[in-house]
C-alpha cells in the first residue's frame, strides 16, 4: 500500500484527498503558492511546501512538483482534477522517477485528452461516437463542406478542451464562417492547442456519464451513470444519481458501454466516459481521465469511496468489488455551489466569506474548503463548495435539497444557491424531465428575490464596522 501521497492540487478536492489518505494511514502532502497560504487542504495535510508567489504557476510546474515528489519521500502524487489531471507530460514524468501518477498511463491520457484521437479509438472499438470529423478540421472550406455533408446545426469543438471552453454551435453557414476563426483562438489561448473539430449537434440532449473503475489487473467495472444536463454554457451545475430518465435497460446498455470503452483503450484507475443522448440514441462524447467533480454523488448512491479505491487500484491492488457486488440505492444530487452571480450572467463574485454555517442533518455532505473569514481568491475556479443530498426517493431528494440549501449560511459573496432554489421548485425538474437546454429556456428562474435574512444584514453591519473601527 502505498505510504505517502503528494496532492497536486488545491481547495475541496485536495481535502477530499486529504480525508481518504488519514482513513487509509497514508501520510499526506500539500503544495500551495502564497495566495493560498490559508487554504484548508494546506492546514488538513500532514505536510505542506510552498510552490512561491504566483498564484498558479507552482500547480502547472510537472517538474517542480514530480522533483517536491522525489525529495520528501512521497511514492505516490494525485493530481485531482483541473491543472495538471490531464497532462499526459506529468504523468510521463511520474513514470520516469518512479512515482506512481494516481491516474490511466500517460499513453491513455494522451489519447483521450485528445478527442479526435478518442473518437478514433472508440470508433474502432465499436462504441457509438457522435457524427462528425474523422480527424480535425485544416480549413474553413473543409469545415463547411462537412457541416452540409452531416447538417446543421453542428458543434464547433478544441480537440484538446475541457472544462466546457472552446464549444460553439452553429445555425448555418455563415454562423460557421464567425465562429471557426473565434474556437481557433479561443482554444489556442486556453488550452495551447489550435486544433478543432465538428460533431453534428445533438439538439436537446441529455448528458448522462458512467463512472467506471479499472485495476491494473484487467479488471474494468461501472458504478452506474449520472445525469449532468442542468449546465450553464456547457458547465455542470446540479448532477443527479442516478439519471431519473433511464429505463432499467438504458442503464444497463450504457454502463455495459463504458466498460468496454475503458477496456478497448487499457483504461486503469477511476474514470469517466461521457455520452450524449437523445431518445433512444447514444453517443460517446468523451472521458474523463481523472476523478470528477461529482464523483461523490455516485458515493452516495452506491457507498463506494472513490479516491480510496483509486489509492488502492495505483497501489496495484485489484478492485476491491466485481460488477455484481455494486449495488445502487436511492438518489442523490451535488450543488456546485459558485462564487458568482446568476443574475449578472454568472459573473465570478470573489471576497471574503463574512460567514459561513454548514448545513447538516440526514443525508447532507458538503466538500468544501472555505469557512468563516476566507477570502476566496480570484486567480482559480469560482466553485467554492459541494453541497451533496441523498434520499430514498426522487421526491425525497428534492425536498431534502432545498432544506438543505436553506439551512446554508453564505454570506459575503454572491453565490448559485438560491437559484438552484428556483430549479428545485420548477414542475419540469421536479417530474426529472430535462435535457442541457433547460438552463437557457428558463431565464425566468433567474427572477427570484434577493431579498437578505435579517442575521446576514446585521452580520454584514458589524463587518463594516469592525472594519472601521480596525478591530
Ligand atoms: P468535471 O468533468 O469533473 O465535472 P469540469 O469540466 O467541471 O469537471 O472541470 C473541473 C475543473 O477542471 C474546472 O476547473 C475546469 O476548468 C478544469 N478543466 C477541465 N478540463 C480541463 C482542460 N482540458 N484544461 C484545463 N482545465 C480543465
Ligand atoms: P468538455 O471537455 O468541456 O467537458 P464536452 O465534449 O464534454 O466538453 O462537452 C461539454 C458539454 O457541451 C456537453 O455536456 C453538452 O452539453 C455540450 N455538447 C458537447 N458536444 C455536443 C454535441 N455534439 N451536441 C450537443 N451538445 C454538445
Ligand atoms: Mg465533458
């Protein structure tokens, strides 16, 4: 078993890593640069280095942070997700100074990082892919020459993107001729890749997901699908397990996929294989070679621990559960919780959290990394926490998430609670029907009242005048 972990990254999921290394008796080791010197995952860890002043560069340094890896003994680094979980170069590096990369090998990473190469690989293995380019696009002509031959509209999509960046749909022609050179630049700057290519746009689908878990061994299971449609310009919002819209046979023909998809590219250690569907079609979109952010709704669902299956698979031990041994109760559903502002169009809302109370009670699980006092900085990601609910049944979770919610206390910032609120109320969410335009074809629900509970303005009063008064 492994004895000692670097984690190669911040906030929450640093600490979730944290947790499932002290459960394991794995000793555990944090980077930071100074702006996250008060981070959480930087006081919960058993060791801790500063990685100096620049607020990203020391998380986006393989070499740096394999070498950190080398010298304080540690025979293992997890990279989360984000930063440095997809860079086939960090791994590679990992195998070179034989430190194990909590993660596939670093030839899978690159050839699923890169999804033309992916749709490529699943193409061959038979998994049904989304219609579009054989390779990436070299021209504009190319490009709407494809665009007639499979129909509008279609999907403009970087080769190497992520994090739902470098996605524009296009109508017609000459919506096409706008947006090629805008993906090109956009993924060129993003992601330091100008490569792009088409799929045919699935009108209305459903994002659903498998998680899947493989070993060193060859062994390769499902933990069921989760249903990622509520997004806001192809980012998640609110994931749901399992999905409340698949039949019993769905499931199974969709986790049977994802097996296979995994197995076709020698895939090891915790993952994910995204689909798109519509009626009853399916396409592979594309996997995730790390862990997610919602990956603990499916430990909810199932009480598998994720993390700690993916410190046992790199330790090289077989997958503690077969196929048959994974069992699903329930549903559960994750907020992402953001320091933004829905009503500006989502705007980041950074600062300082003037106060913070947790909710609880049955069936609540919040990841987080902040508390009262911590000013969320403005160089990372705008989610701040993960407010996870479960319950028996599909009525059950809906209502156990909204008490949730309302027991939250926030304060400071703007934040995508009480909006989801408003999602939680809606007829449509609450019968489980929705697809990835539900977002935009309500901007109704974005009319819910600001009105503050009367302890957050007085607590926002002493703020201000403690700061005056220089306390
Ligand atoms: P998940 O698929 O786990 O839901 P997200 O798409 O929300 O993950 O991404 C999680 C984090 O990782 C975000 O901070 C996102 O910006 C970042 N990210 C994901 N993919 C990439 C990528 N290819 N390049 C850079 N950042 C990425
Ligand atoms: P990322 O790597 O940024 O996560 P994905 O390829 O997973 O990118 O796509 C993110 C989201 O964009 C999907 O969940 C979906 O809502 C939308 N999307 C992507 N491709 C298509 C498509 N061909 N048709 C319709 N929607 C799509
Ligand atoms: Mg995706």
């Amino acid at each position: 078993m492994l004895k000692k972990v670097l984690i190669a990254n911040r906030g929450e999921i640093a600490v979730r890593i944290v947790r499932a290394c002290a459960e394991m008796g794995i000793r555990s080791v944090a980077i930071y640069t100074e702006p996250d010197r008060y981070g959480l995952h930087v006081k919960r860890a058993d060791e801790s280095y500063s990685l100096g002043d620049d607020p990203l560069a020391g998380y986006l340094d393989p070499a740096r942070i394999v070498n950190l890896a080398v010298e304080t003994g540690c025979d293992a680094i997890h990279p989360g997700y984000g930063f440095l979980s997809e860079n086939a170069n960090f791994a590679r590096l990992c195998e070179q100074k034989g430190v194990a990369f909590i993660g596939p090998k670093s030839s899978v990473i690159h050839g699923m990082g890169d999804k033309t190469q992916a749709r490529d690989s699943m193409r061959a293995a038979g998994i049904p892919i989304t219609p579009g380019s054989e390779g990436n696009l070299d021209s504009l002509e190319e490009a709407l020459k494809l665009a007639n031959d499979i129909g509008y509209p279609v999907m403009l999509k970087a080769t190497s993107g992520g994090g739902g960046r470098g996605i524009r749909r296009c109508d017609t022609p000459q919506e096409l001729k706008v947006q090629y050179p805008r993906v090109i630049s956009e993924a060129t700057k993003a992601f330091g890749s100008a490569e792009v290519f088409m799929e045919k746009c699935i009108v209305n689908p459903r994002h659903i997901e498998v998680q899947i878990l493989a070993d060193s061994q060859g062994n390769a299971i499902h933990l069921f699908e989760r249903d990622c449609s509520i997004q806001r310009r192809n980012q998640k919002l609110i994931e749901i397990a399992p999905s409340p819209q698949l039949t019993p046979e769905q499931r199974q023909y969709i986790g049977d996929l994802a097996v296979r998809a995994a197995k076709a590219v020698g895939y090891e250690n915790a993952g994910t294989v995204e689909f798109l569907l519509s009626g009853n079609e399916v396409h592979f979109m594309e996997m995730n070679t790390r862990v997610q952010v919602e990956h603990t709704i499916t430990e909810a669902i199932t009480g598998v621990d994720i993390v700690r299956e993916q410190l046992r698979i790199a330790s090289g031990l077989p997958l503690s559960y077969r196929q048959e041994d994974i069992q699903y109760r329930g549903y559960a559903l994750q907020f992402r919780i953001n320091a933004e502002d829905p009503k500006n169009d989502f705007l980041p809302s950074f600062g300082r959290i003037t106060h913070y109370y947790a909710p609880g009670g049955p069936g609540v699980r919040v990841d987080t990394a902040i508390y009262t006092g911590y000013e969320i900085p403005p160089y990372y990601d705008s989610m701040c926490l993960k407010l996870v609910v479960w319950a028996l049944t599909w009525d059950e979770v809906i209502a156990r998430g909204k008490r949730a919610l309302d027991d939250m206390r926030l304060h400071g910032i703007k934040t995508t609670a009480n909006y989801y609120q408003q999602i939680l109320e809606h007829p449509d969410f609450r019968k489980g029907i929705f697809n990835t335009s539900f977002v935009p074809d309500h901007p109704e629900l974005l009319n819910y009242s600001t009105k503050r509970h009367p302890s957050e303005i007085a607590l926002a009063l002493a703020a201000t005048i403690a700061a005056h008064a220089g306390w």
